[in-house]
C-alpha cells in the first residue's frame, strides 16, 4: 500500500511541476505585454493520513496559480497622447460592448487608441469607459459611464467675453469745442455726420458661431479737465440697429488723475443688466447675443488705460474669443481628463476617465485580453476619480511594464525542471521497488 501511495505521491508532484512550469511559461510569454501582472505557483501539501492517527500514509502535493495584481509595474515613456499610466493603486474600467452595454472589465494596461468612429478602446478590442462632461467641464451624469469618444465634438468656437485694452491718451490733445452727444461718433463713424472721434482703435471680436466682428473704441477729448468720451461701436451691419442706432454699443466718460492714473470709468451698455458691451446681433446671422466686459484698467493704476503727455498710442489690445477650429488632437492628461485640442488654439475637456478600487484586488479573475473581471474574492467596486479616495495618479504618454523579472523565471525554470526530475525518480524506482516484490514469488 505504501509503494503504490509514493507512486501517486510522484504523479502528483509531476503535476503541481508541471503547472508551475505552464505559469512560468506564460510569465516569460507576456514579458512585453502592457502591465501584465505575473503568476506565481503555491504549493500546498496534501495529507493523506487520517486526523491524530499514527500511521503515515504518502499524501502528495498541489500547485495553485496567484496573481500578483497589486504588483506596481515599471513606468515606461511613450509617444502616444492616449497612452496612461496609473500609478498606485485601480483599475481603468473598460467594455467589450461599444454602446457600454455589456459586462464591464477591468484593467491596468493605458495602451488607449481610437476607433475608426472614434471610440477609445484597447489593442484587444475593450473600450474604456469615462464620465462625459459637458460644456463647463462638469460630469453630466456621475452615475453612469460611457466609452470615450474622440469625435462628439469636431470643431469648435470661443465666443469672446472680455476685452481689454492698453493705451496712453495724449494729455496735450486739444478737446473739442461744440455740442457732443452721446452716440455722435457712432454716427461718424457711420458716415452720418456727427462728431469725429479723435482717437479709434478697432478689435476684433467673434460671436458664438465663431464669426469675426469688429468693435471700435472711440476717444474724444473733453473740455472738463482730464476727462475723455467714449464710444464703442459695432458694424451696423452686423447689429439690430433698433437695438443699437449707427452701431453703438455703449459710451460714456473716463476721467483721469493729475499723476496720468485712471480715475474712473463710466462707460455703460445700451442693454440694461449687461457687464460691459452687450450685443444683440442681427437675427438672420442666427448668433446668440455677445456680453463682453470690457477692460479699460485698474483706477489707480496704468495697468489700461493711462493720459500722458504723449502722443497717443497703444500699449496692447486683447480679447477672449477665437474662430471656428477643427480637431486637432486628443490627449489624456494626469487628472484623467480626455482633452481635444483644435486649430484655433482652443481645448475642451470631453470625459475624464474612472478609475475602479477593490477591497481584495488580488481576487481578481483574470480574463483574456489583458484585462480581469471583478469576483466574490475582490469584492465590489468603487469608481473614484484619479488620484482622490485612495485611487492611483496617472501618468500621461506613459504605460505601465509589465512585473515580470526575466531572471528571476528562469531560475524558477531550472528548479522546476530539477523538482520535476526528482518526482520522476520517485516513480521510476518506486517501480523497480514493485518490480522486485513481484519477483519474490519465483
């Protein structure tokens, strides 16, 4: 009974060996896959005997496959935008379905690149999953995941919001002499007569579709002391001109102190309520209206506009807003933030990436593809931005090395291999033990 119990005591140390030969093999196979985590046998004795008895009895050994999941593996530079790294603890979540609709995944591996509809998903064919954000950045529903895609916004326009502008005011500049009311230069600068500005300056502006507009900033030197009127003024025909007669946007006076310091700026809109320069735009250009806060300067300082004497000059003009541009490239950034870039020099985030927790991310189930699916060992999920709530920081055009130590698999082969030896020896002499009892009958 003995013999024939070391017998399959050396079967089953073949087997356990030859199980931790097929893990090593798939170790060394996936040497270069992306953030591949390696398998390690355990060996377990099994005890054949029966509890407190005294008789031995050969039992044998078994091996079982664990997955060092929460293994870090090294950070590697890449040339991709979309490829990212995490560093610390998560998971990406991904989906096999594009809509998001089948069993989601998990994953380590940030090897992102899209579809030909744009859809972001893995060399093997899972789509990574994200909060879409709307137009503010916001997520439009924390609740619910959808596959990032690139291509949900292909252009792109900056409606302009604020304008500032720089520029010192002759001091000498002789005032004008006569009746000047309000809107005067607007009607000048419409070819109606009225009163010459004796300064403009034009900035270019665009409304929401991205359409370019004009606004001109028109000075006239009072005859009180240090004081300036002024006008802005759009195209009239680009404006509702019942809205704002030759074009005008908004007017009224500046004043300045004796050391050439803004004093006071009272330049008001012509739409109640508005911030600066509120524009209602012809209807038939179908652009919503502009509210553009305008700049002039800090009073106090000559941080705007300043009265030197000096002949007048501007120091800068700048404004917010920006034309149509068209995608240009996407990139991921180390907050998870899905970002599109467009030729205009604009960027709007699209989606930020969720990563997944696990209490036991050991229990994990590996999966083909390179990615695992959650089990009663790892415990539920929790989706929690990057780098918040114990969630891993991510490192942008970067992927995460796989864990495995070439070295240290083949020495594990060669014990292997030796272990196995040794367990075949116990078979072939427990064999030629047998061979000898069989013998003693003749």
């Amino acid at each position: 009974m003995t013999l024939f119990g070391s017998l399959f005591t050396g079967v089953t140390g073949l087997a356990a060996q030859s199980r931790s030969m097929s893990i090593i093999s798939d170790n060394v196979a996936n040497v270069n896959t992306t953030a591949y985590k390696l398998a390690e046998a355990q060996f377990t004795s099994l005890v054949a005997r029966e509890p407190g008895s005294r008789t031995y009895r050969p039992g044998g050994v078994s091996a079982q496959a664990f997955y060092t999941i929460g293994s870090q593996g090294l950070i590697q530079s890449s040339s991709s935008s979309t490829d990212v790294a995490i560093v610390g603890q998560g998971f990406f979540v991904v989906n096999p379905a594009p809509d998001g609709s089948g069993q989601p995944f998990f994953a380590r591996a940030g090897d992102f690149a899209a579809d030909a509809l744009g859809n972001l998903r893995t060399p093997s064919g899972f789509y990574v999953q994200g909060w879409r954000l709307d137009l503010n950045g916001a997520p439009v529903n924390v609740n619910q995941l959808e596959t990032v895609n690139v291509n949900i916004v292909n252009g792109v326009a900056l409606a302009s919001t604020r304008v500032a502008i720089g520029a010192n005011l002759d001091a000498d500049q002789a005032p004008f002499v006569g009746a000047y009311n309000p809107g005067d230069m607007a009607a000048n600068l419409a070819g109606g007569g009225g009163v010459a500005p004796h300064f403009t300056r034009a900035v270019q502006i665009y409304d929401s579709l991205g359409r370019p507009h004009d606004l001109t900033f028109a000075f006239l030197k009072d005859p009180a002391a240090n004081v300036w009127n002024v006008e802005i003024v759009a195209d009239p025909a680009d404006v509702d001109l019942g809205v704002h007669p030759n074009g005008l946007v908004a007017s009224g006076q500046i004043s300045f102190n004796g050391d050439g310091t803004l004093a006071t700026n009272a330049v008001t809109p012509l739409v109640a309520g508005a911030q600066g320069a509120a524009i209602t735009w012809l209807a038939a250009s179908g652009a919503d209206p502009s509210d553009i806060v305008i700049d002039l300067g800090e009073p106090g300082t000559t941080d705007g506009l300043a009265q030197f004497a000096s002949p007048t000059s501007i120091a800068f003009v700048s404004q917010n807003g920006a034309e149509v541009g068209t995608l240009n490239s996407v990139a991921i950034d180390e907050d998870g933030y899905v970002v599109a870039s467009f030729t205009n020099g604009q960027q709007r985030r699209l989606y930020r990436l969720a990563l997944a927790t696990f209490p036991n991310p050991a229990g994990l189930d590996p999966r083909t593809g390179n990615v695992y699916a959650a089990s009663d060992q790892s415990g539920e999920y929790v989706l929690r931005a990057p780098g918040e709530g114990g969630a891993g920081r991510l490192t942008p055009s970067a992927l995460e090395a796989s864990n495995v130590d070439i070295a240290d698999e083949f020495t594990k082969m060669i014990i292997t291999q030796r272990a196995y030896s040794a367990n075949a020896r116990v078979i072939s002499t427990t064999d030629e033990m047998l061979d000898e009892l069989i013998r003693l009958r003749r």
